[in-house]
C-alpha cells in the first residue's frame, strides 16, 4: 500500500502509497483521519524534485525578506502527503523559536478568501487558530503563498472518544462564535460566499442537489445500490432543511485532518472553503466520527450556553439529525459517481461504509 524507493547515491527516499488500495482496506473514518495512515515523517529525508527544490529556494527568500529579525533556523521542509504546496519553517529570534506553515493557496479565490477570513473575521473568535503572519507571490508561476502559525503538527484522534467530545465542543464554540457575529454585525461578511438554496457543496464546490437525484434515479433500478424511491423524498425534506435553517459562518471543510493538536486543546485550521450557510454542512463532516448520542451533547451544550443562546436545544438537534442524513446522502452518490465512473471503491469500503448509511437512510425521517 505504502512504498518508499531509495535512491543509492543519496538514501533519500521518495513516499507513494496507493489511494485505491487505501480506500478498499480502511474504514472512511480512517482515511479522513489520514494521519493514521500517512506518516508525518520518514526515516529518510524525501528526495526533492529540481521544481520542488527552486520552489523552496524563492520561498526561503521570501520568509528572509518578510521577518528581517528572524533567524530562518530551520529552512522550508515538504509535508510528506504534499510536497510541493505545503512546507513547515523554524524562525528564531534571541533563543525564541517560531514555528510556521508555509503553504500555497488552491486557486486565486481560495487566497482571497482566507486572506480576508484570517484578518477580519477570526479576530473576533474564540477558538484556536493560526495566526496570519503574511501573503507573497512565487515569480516562477505567479502562484500565491500564505505564511501561518504552526499550532500544531498532530491531528485530533477520532479513535479516542476524548478527543471526539473536544472537537465536538470546539466546532460548537466556532458555530457560537459565528452566530455572535452574524447576530451583533460585527464585521461585513459579504467577500463570504453563500449557498445558494438548492445546491451542496460536493468535490469541494457547489453544485445543483439535482446531480445527486439523477446519480440515485440511475441506481434506482441496479439491485446493487439498494436505493428505493422513498430515499428521493428524504433527500427532498433534506433540502427543505437546508433552505429553512438559519444561516451562520461555516468552516466549510471539518474533516478530521483539519482539527489540530495545540498547545492548549485542540485548534482549527485551513480555511479555504468557509462559507455563509446551514450549521448542518459543518456537522456533517464530523458526524459520522461519532460513536454515540451523548457525544453531540458537548457541541450542542456550547450552542447553549449565554449570552449565545439564540437557538433553541431542539433546533440544535434537528441540525445534527440532518447532518447524518447529509453525510449519507454525499458518500452514497459518491460511491454511486466513483462506480459509474470506472473507479469501483471495493466490497470492503461498500461493506464498512455504504451498507451502514443505506440503512440509516430508510430507518430516517427526521422531520
């Protein structure tokens, strides 16, 4: 599944792993938590490509001109699962060390974006984030940069139901945070994007919920998929939600690679997707990590507690009940587009992860 080639002149190695492979063997909740199957470093140091390494080069010039009074002790190092967008840098100055994440945006909008999100809007929350630290531009591809506060190089362990309530109760004091903002006006929101009613976010862009009804019309009548005509009225009802829920400030991308370990609980990081829409989307990401009921008590007790009290506690629930169905409902079209597609996810994956979520489908109606 994993292989490192060695080079013989220089016993630097190159890791590839093989993603089908992955996605047959695992559990999904373990490929989200990657960190469980990619590690974080090798036993030898990764043998950079010519591009890589001219890329690590205009960076350290950047990092040297942007924080004069800084030692770079420890220059740019690839991430082992990105090796050529994401590097990490020691800075020190009189024996005080900082540590940063150098890492290049996905698209001009996505830079825009964060760089907007980092410097207006998280000012104003409480939960843990890095810190904006500064923006540069490579001059061999005109690529944009963004340096952050390292706060952390681990993720949150989702096998741990202690780190499970935490990241729980922390997506719920993010959620209050943004409830309080949109609440009080505290800063003008409108560079945020906004589902529109109708669409959801799949493949990390938002796209029409008339793709998943055709992707599940196809399936209807393959014995294969299980999918009964019922589940197209349930898929109606999770739209009604999604239109009719009120509308906060999401991160847009709580999958579990993406809640950190730091120095005092656990932080947040990459926000490249936030966006205004329905709590449900934000939930749906770290759901299907839950093990029991009284687990989601810990985001719901964070939404409850004054002066944030704007939701009732049974309206809370209702987000999280179709938060489930929302996450049923994206990995079985996803399943569904990988097959027709010609990318079959394996027998194992539909077993761990396709059959649970069929059922919890036709035993749901939330209203």
């Amino acid at each position: 599944m994993f292989t490192c080639q060695i080079s013989p002149l220089t016993c630097q190695g190159v890791l590839s792993y093989d993603f089908q492979k992955i996605t047959e063997s695992y559990p999904l909740h373990s490929i989200l938590n990657c960190t469980n199957l990619l590690p974080t470093t090798l036993a030898c140091p990764l043998l950079l490509r010519p591009k890589t390494m001219n890329t690590v080069n205009e960076i350290t010039s950047h990092i040297k001109r942007l924080f004069p009074e800084w030692l770079l002790s420890t220059p740019p190092k690839p991430f082992t699962w990105a090796t050529t967008k994401h590097f990490r840098a020691c800075l020190t100055n009189n024996d005080t060390p900082k540590d940063i994440i150098i890492r290049q945006s996905h698209s001009d909008q996505a830079y825009q974006l964060e760089s907007f999100f980092y410097q207006s809007a998280l000012p104003h929350f409480t939960v843990r984030t890095p810190k904006f630290l500064a923006t540069f531009k490579l001059a061999s591809d005109s690529s944009k940069w963004m340096a952050l506060e390292n706060i952390g190089n681990s993720t949150a362990d989702f096998t741990n139901k202690a780190d499970r309530i935490a990241s729980l109760a922390l997506l719920g004091t993010f959620h209050k945070n943004s409830i309080a903002l949109i609440k009080n006006d505290t800063v003008d929101l409108k560079p945020l994007p906004s589902l529109p009613n109708g669409f959801i976010p799949f493949g990390g862009k938002f796209i029409s919920a008339q793709y998943w009804r055709d992707l599940l019309t196809k399936a209807l009548c393959l014995p294969d998929y299980h999918i009964e005509n019922k589940m197209l009225d349930l898929l109606d009802k999770l739209l009604l939600h999604l239109a009719e829920s009120p509308k906060i400030v999401l991160h847009g991308d709580t999958n579990p690679t993406n809640i950190v370990r730091a120095k005092d609980g656990l932080g947040l990081i990459d926000f490249e997707r936030v966006l205004i829409g329905p709590p449900s989307l934000d939930l749906a990401q770290i759901i299907q990590q839950v093990e029991s009921n009284d687990e989601l008590d810990y985001y719901l007790a964070e939404l409850q507690d004054p002066p944030h009290k704007y939701f009732p506690a049974d309206q809370v629930a209702q987000w999280i009940k179709w938060a489930k169905v929302f996450d049923c409902f994206y990995w079985i079209c996803y399943r569904i587009e990988q097959n027709i597609s010609g990318k079959k996810l394996g027998d194992d994956w539909r077993k761990n992860n396709y059959d649970p979520m069929i059922k919890h489908l036709n035993e749901s109606d939330p209203a």
